[in-house]
C-alpha cells in the first residue's frame, strides 16, 4: 500500500478511494496511535469533528465518527464549520485532536481526512506514518482492542462552536470595519455562514455570493479558484474590495475596488507592514515559499524585513515559523497563517485582518498593495518526464545557468519536480512577460530532451 497521507491529509474520490471504511479505520487508529503517544493519558480522550457542505461528507463524518466513538473517544460534532475552526476549537475546547473532513479547493466529488493534535496543531509525518502502520496492520488481520459497555466513546452535537469561533475572529481584531462595503464569495463551502457572520459583526456592509451551499456546488465556478464573479460583484456593488474562500476557508484572495485581484503574496505584503507597524511581527521577518513572487520578496527587503523561504505547501511555512518563532507566513495561493490566533491559515482571519488594514488607514486595498510589484510570472508544466533527474542532469543545469545569467537580478529560475504526478514545473520570472514565456518555453524544451 502506498501512502495514504499526503501534504494535507488523505484526499481522494469520495466512495472510489475515500470509502467510509477507510475513513473508519483510519479513525481508529488515530485514536490509538496519540493515545500510545501519550495524549490521552490520564482522562477519557475527546476529539472535534467537522465538515465542509460536501454530500460526501455526511457519510464520511458517520464513518469517521462511529470508529472514533469505537476506540473508546468521545465526540464533539461541530457540523459544517471551517478547518481553521476545526482546528481552534481543537485547541479551545482542550480536545485530544480534532477531524475535519474537507478536500480544500477540490471538486466536489473529492473528499479528503486531515488529522489536528492536541492544541489544533497538524500532525508531524512520523505520526502520520505511525497511524497509517497501525491502520495497516489491522486492515490485514490483527484484531482492534475495542472498548465494551460504559468504554466505548459518547457522541453530542457541538452547536456552541460557530459562535464561540466567530468570537473568536472578532476578539483579535486590531480595530473594527465601520464604513467598508465588503463582497465575500464563499465558493458554497464550509465559511458560507461563518464569513458573512463575523464580517457583519466586525462592522462591515456584507454582499456575498457563492453562500448557498447544497452540497453538490461547491468551489463550481466560485471562490478562490475562479475569481471573475467576485470581480464582477466588487465593482457591480461599489464595494471597498471583495474576498474570496476555497472549500474549506483555509484561504483567502482579494478584489480591489476596480476589480483587480489581490493574491496571497499582497495579503502577506500588507499584513507584514501592519504587524510591524504594531510591534507583532517577531523578527522582522515573513514566512514565504520557493514559488513566492519575486516582487514580493524585492519589496519586503526594500522595506526592512526579512523573506525565509520554505519548500511549497503551508505545513512547511507552518514548521518555519515555529521552529524560529516568527508570527507571519504563507503562499501566493493565499494560504496565510497568523500564528499568534491560529494553528493554520485561516481565510476568514485574514480577511478580516486585511479589511481591518484598510479601514484602519483610511487607504484603498489597491493603494496597500501598490507597496509590491508582481513580476511576470510563468509556469510551464512538462510532462511525461523523470523528475527524479531535475537535479542531476547536467545538460538540465546547464540551461538553468545560461537563463539565470540572462535574466539578471530582475528574474528567477525555479524547476521543481511535481509531488504527485510524473512531470516537472518550469517557473519564470521576469521584469517582462514576453522575455518570461521565451525562457520557460526554451527550458520547458530542454527538460523534455534531457529528462524524456
């Protein structure tokens, strides 16, 4: 069997390869694998569990329930609620971990597990590793010890947790959004209530779209993945900007007044200058990736700070930042995290930060996020390639050198083989478009000759 997890959690075509026996069996053995890890000692262990509006969802909360009760855990059900809030309650109600059931930004017919620790904290590898030995060992064979009479877990609906997250958001506001005009798109998934919710209660006039969730729509055409009619409603509304949500509201984008998209390298831009400005950005330093724009990266020196670069995938910003303290990271996917309110980006957060900037400064959104110039930036997938020559092949190193030197300071190379599929991802940029698709077109051919 080959690895179930990936880079956030085990995702899959819901009932094809998500059955609600695996989700049962993997539930199962989370629950064993903290529990001889030592979080559950001394007390009867509970965890959360929450879904995004997917029709999946239902029977694989079921499923996921019913193992969890089995191992003897007693179950909150938060119902459909955010990950990040998944993840905060985990941590609030000092559960022993937390499930959410969610495939982000995926398509519907895509579910997806993801596993909290203790504190809402994303597991680390070896523990993944150790519940999918553990899932594996008794899938073939060896009998679970399951718990009888007044042992086995106990399962209540949590109704308190929507209100007690929105609380939540709305205590680490820095100020409130009196006057803003604000479209909230929420992809019809997990934040539909919850967004409008706090927007609303931090002061702000709400116009949402994409907030009617009926379990099949979800991110069709809608949210952080398809920006056009959040542009659309932004100027039709007058608003001040828009926000868009994926699935499961562990991202955010914005809209500027005039339609203009705002990614997550902007967002972290203004965060970045705001947190300084109130003594909160520990370091002077931002969280980024490989894939970070290079403006971002050239704007944020120029003001002073900092940019750590992590591999891609916001657990590797997460580890970052914990690993040297620093309060801000994330990706130009707009996957934020604030590490000092949450565990993991939460998108209603930072749009409820951003929009506090703005209201804050009297500034328009287009206005805070002029402080970084977006370079060009083109991405060439080549597929059909063995991407575990990238970075032996020397013809490969050759024409990386030769476009770098071309390029100068105003550019970047990155090629980075794919974690999922058989091909490789060639990335430019450049002060110009024109001179970024020559050079991704030129390499794009070299890692098809050397690596093909």
């Amino acid at each position: 069997m080959g690895r179930l997890f990936g880079t956030d959690g085990v995702r899959g075509v819901a009932n094809a390869d998500l059955t609600a026996e695996l989700a049962l069996g993997l539930s199962v053995a989370a629950a064993h694998v903290l529990a001889e890890a030592g979080t559950f000692a001394g007390h009867r262990p509970t965890a959360v569990v929450g879904r995004d509006p997917r029709a999946s969802g239902e029977f694989l909360e079921a499923a996921v329930v019913a193992g969890l009760a089995s191992a003897g855990v007693d179950v909150l059900r938060v119902g459909v609620l955010p990950t990040p809030a998944v993840a905060y309650l985990t941590g609030a109600l000092g559960a022993d971990l937390g499930v959410m059931l969610s495939a982000s930004h995926n398509a519907m017919p895509d579910n997806g597990i993801k596993f909290f620790a203790r504190g809402g904290h994303k597991l680390a590898d070896e523990l993944e590793d150790r519940i999918e030995r553990v899932y594996d060992q008794h899938r073939t064979g060896e009998p679970w010890q399951r718990p009888t009479g007044a042992g086995v877990g106990r399962v209540r609906a949590y109704k308190e947790g929507f209100d007690k997250y929105v609380a939540h958001l709305i205590g680490v506001l820095p100020n409130r959004l009196d006057g803003l005009k604000v479209v909230l798109d929420e992809a019809h998934g997990a934040a539909a209530r919850v967004s409008p919710e706090a927007f609303t209660r931090a002061g702000a006039e709400v116009v949402t779209i994409g907030a009617e969730p009926d379990g099949l729509n979800i991110n069709d055409g809608c949210g952080s993945t398809h920006l056009d009619l959040l542009k659309a409603a932004v100027v039709e509304h007058g608003a001040d900007l828009g926000i868009a949500h994926d699935g499961d509201a562990d991202r955010c984008l914005a809209v500027d007044a005039q339609g203009d998209e705002v990614d997550g390298d902007q967002i972290l831009a203004v965060l970045a200058l705001a947190m300084r400005e109130a003594g909160t950005l520990r370091g002077d330093a931002v969280v980024g990736t490989v894939m970070s724009n290079l403006g971002f990266k050239i704007a944020m020196e120029r003001e002073g700070l900092q940019v750590v670069q992590t591999g891609v995938g916001d657990r590797y910003v997460l580890e970052s930042m914990k690993e040297h303290g620093y309060a801000l990271g994330g990706e130009q996917s707009g996957h934020v995290i604030i590490l000092d309110h949450a565990t993991t980006g939460d998108g209603t957060l930072t749009g409820l930060m951003l929009a506090a900037r703005v209201a804050a400064t009297g500034r328009t959104l287009a206005d805070l996020a002029g402080v970084m110039e977006r370079l060009p930036q083109v991405l060439v997938n080549v597929p059909d390639v063995d991407k575990s020559r990238v970075a032996t092949s020397a013809e490969l190193t050759a024409a990386v050198t030769e476009a770098e030197r071309e390029l100068g300071s105003t550019g970047r190379v990155l090629l980075r083989p794919s974690g999922t599929e058989p091909l490789v991802r060639v990335m430019v940029e450049a002060a110009d478009i024109d001179q970024a698709r020559s050079v991704a077109g030129r390499l794009a051919d070299v890692v098809k000759s050397a690596l093909g």
